[in-house]
C-alpha cells in the first residue's frame, strides 16, 4: 500500500499537478515483541526503484503491520493511516514516530527521481 501511496503522489508531482502538501508513506512490521522495525533497501542497481521497501522475514500473512502517510507540512501530520493484527495504542505511536523520521527519505527519494527527469 505505501508503494502505490508513494508512486500516486509521484506521478502526481511529475505531471505537474498543483499540490498543497505532497505525501510519502511508509509500512511498518511489528515483531512479536512489539518493537517497530524496518528495513529500507540499499539499492544494487540503478535500475531498482528507489522508494522499494522491504520487510522483515516473516511471510506476509503473519506480520503484524501498519501503514502511515504523512504530509511534508513542518510539523509532519498523519494523512492516513492503515494497520494489520492487534498492536497497542503505545505501539500505533512509537511507528507514527518512527514514520515521521522515515518520511524524509521518501520526500528525499522524489526530489532525486525529479532531478534525474531533468538531466536525462
């Protein structure tokens, strides 16, 4: 889900489209011990996309999961939000601020993909 959130708001920008705040998302994997976790892939190639994230070695169906997007508005402001399995209202904070640092890479990650638009 926040691949498809992340390339929307992409393809958005890159067609010129006029937008307040743009948005970058980011899933979490909680663990078992309820510990958030993420793992952002360093990248082998240039032809790998750059906003891919990966997950923890869990299979899908038995991660317990969340899906923040936030706007780029200083201070960031959760735009929606999106969770799989049980985790406490603890757990739901420490990934939003987990997020919010994380979503400066992604709006990183846009600036950088712009950029290469422009020199090719």
């Amino acid at each position: 889900m926040a691949c498809c959130l992340n390339a929307a708001c992409l393809a958005v920008i890159d067609g010129g489209f006029y937008m307040k705040y743009t948005i970058a998302a980011v899933c979490v994997s909680i663990p078992d011990d309820g510990e958030d976790h993420l793992e952002v892939d360093h990248f082998k190639s240039q032809e790998e996309h750059p906003l891919t994230v990966s997950h923890t070695q869990q299979t899908m169906a038995e991660q317990r999961k969340l899906t923040i997007a936030v706007n780029n508005k200083i201070p960031a402001q959760i735009v929606s939000s999106h969770g799989c399995g049980t985790f406490s209202e603890e757990v739901f904070e420490n990934c939003a601020q987990f997020v919010h640092k994380l979503s400066q890479f992604v709006f990183d990650q846009y600036k950088n993909c712009l950029k290469a638009k422009l020199v090719e």
